[in-house]
C-alpha cells in the first residue's frame, strides 16, 4: 500500500513503500486517520491552550475584548492550505464589520514570538523524535520567507510531548506541530514534506518501520539547511539551475502554490539568498 499524495517531483524520497497506508498531505491524512482528525480544527486548538477565539458571528467586543486588542481572523479548518485566507485585525474592526469573518472562519488571539514547525515521530502517543524548524522573521501575507532546518529547541520538547499524548493518544506515525510563541497555532497529521531532504536517508525506512512494524531502533539529528520561498508571480530565468548551481543550491519550480515560483535549498542562509537575488532580476 502507497504513500498517498506525493507529489511527482518527490516521489524519490518515499522509498520503501509501506504496507499500511500513509497520508502525507492533508486531504489524504485526514481521511486516514478518522480517530484522529479532530486535530485539524483549529478553533477547538486554541480553545484547549486556554486563548481567547470564536466562531465568526460572534462579536469579541461582547465577551470583553478591547477595541484595540489585535486578532487573527482564519479558517477554522482548511485541508486545502491551512493559513490560506487568514488576515490579522483588531477587535473593533471585526464587530464594527470594516474586517469580513466569513462563515466557517474564527478569530483568535494575534500571537508573537518565534514561529516554529516541529516533525514528530510518534508511536502510541509518545514522541520518539523532534525535526525543529524555525520561521524567518520576514514575512509574505504571514507565511515565513524561508525556514531555518535543524534548529534545537530544547524548551518546547516538554510542551509538545504533552500535547501529542493529550490530543494524539493511541496515534503512530508523523505529525507536524506548528507554534508562534510557543503556542500552538497548527496540527497536521503529517511532517513538513517540503524539509525531508534534510532529514537523512534513514527517516522514511524508520517511519515505515515505526507505522508498519511499530518498532523503533533511532534516529539521527536533522542536519542544519534553508528552504527559501520564491513568493511572487512569472517565471524563473531560463538558466535558474546554473544560477543556482554556482552557490550550491537546488530550485524546485512551483506549479502548485498560486502565488509563489519556486522553492530553493541550500546549507546556508547567504547561499540561498543570494540565489533568490539573481533569480528576481
């Protein structure tokens, strides 16, 4: 039984196949793992950390929230692109109607600090193995340019144990946590597809043994990298590979995501960005 949709380009990274069933995007994580898939409502998750968040029609101004405490305003669940459609706010502006809170959307508490992106490996509910990705500071419509692989972040280990064994009890398998400040904005029952490269050449044989088998013999650390988003719109240059061959960085052309060209890792910061500076020219 395959991995489910894996997208053409990284078909390469998914060996072996499995003998059960493993989703490793939403839609086919979702439908997989019907025990588990309550984590993907992220209304209920900010709720269960004690935030301040409702459905839209409901008015923050009325359950006490100042006019000028600033709010985030988003899907409730959206399997298609999880932050896809979210705006940041003020509570004034949403009960006033100047910001529109579509049906099917809440707000919430608008969160700072770092923003980081966890890979679980889990068995049971116990978390076997930490993959810690940092955002970058700079933003494009709230998503991260570039995310900074390999990272230790010993503090939220703790925090994330406790969580996957509360909301994911009896789950094996991978699972993404996504946090701004540490708290938790995200749950994916599936990892960063995008930063596998980095991961090494023992993880998926481990997490198909962990699925399959639910054994667990370790795992290395993840080695330090950047995966860089090339937001904007038209095309690369037609020489983009040599480009970015001299710095010692791979691009991947985006035919998925609507509003960005291309995809670029590399070891180092400088590398990459260097690369993106030629290929905006």
């Amino acid at each position: 039984m395959p991995f489910h949709g894996v997208l053409p380009h990284r078909q390469h990274l998914f060996q072996p196949e499995p003998l059960h069933d493993i989703g490793v995007n939403d839609t086919h994580a979702w439908r997989l793992n019907p025990e588990h898939r309550h984590v993907y409502d992220k209304l209920q998750l900010a709720l269960a950390q004690g935030l301040q968040a409702a459905p839209c029609g409901t008015d923050p101004l009325s359950v006490g929230i100042d006019a000028t405490t600033p709010l985030f305003v988003k899907p409730i669940t959206n399997l298609l692109g999880m932050s896809l459609d979210a705006q940041a706010t003020t509570a004034g502006d949403l009960a006033s109607g100047y910001t529109q809170c579509a049906p099917g959307c809440f707000w919430g508490e608008y969160l700072v600090g770092d923003h980081t992106s966890t890979d679980c490996l889990v068995l049971a509910g116990k978390v076997l193995w930490f993959a810690h990705t940092q955002g970058a500071a700079q933003k494009d419509k709230q998503r991260p340019i570039y995310w900074h692989i390999g990272v230790r972040l010993p503090a939220l280990e703790p925090l994330l144990r406790n969580l996957i064994q509360t909301q994911l009890p009896g789950y094996t398998g991978l699972c993404n946590v996504e946090m701004i400040g540490g708290k938790v904005i995200e749950m994916h029952l599936r990892g960063s597809n995008g930063f596998f490269d980095f991961y090494g050449a023992h993880f998926v044989p481990a997490w198909v043994e962990l699925v399959d088998k639910h054994l667990w013999h370790g795992l290395e650390s993840v080695r330090e990298g950047y995966v860089y988003s090339l937001f904007g719109e038209g095309e690369l240059p037609a020489d983009y590979a040599e480009v970015a061959a001299v710095h010692g960085v791979t691009v991947v052309p985006d035919a998925v995501t609507r509003d960005r060209i291309a995809i670029l890792y590399a070891d180092t910061l400088d590398a990459v960005k260097q690369v993106a500076m030629r290929l905006r020219i």
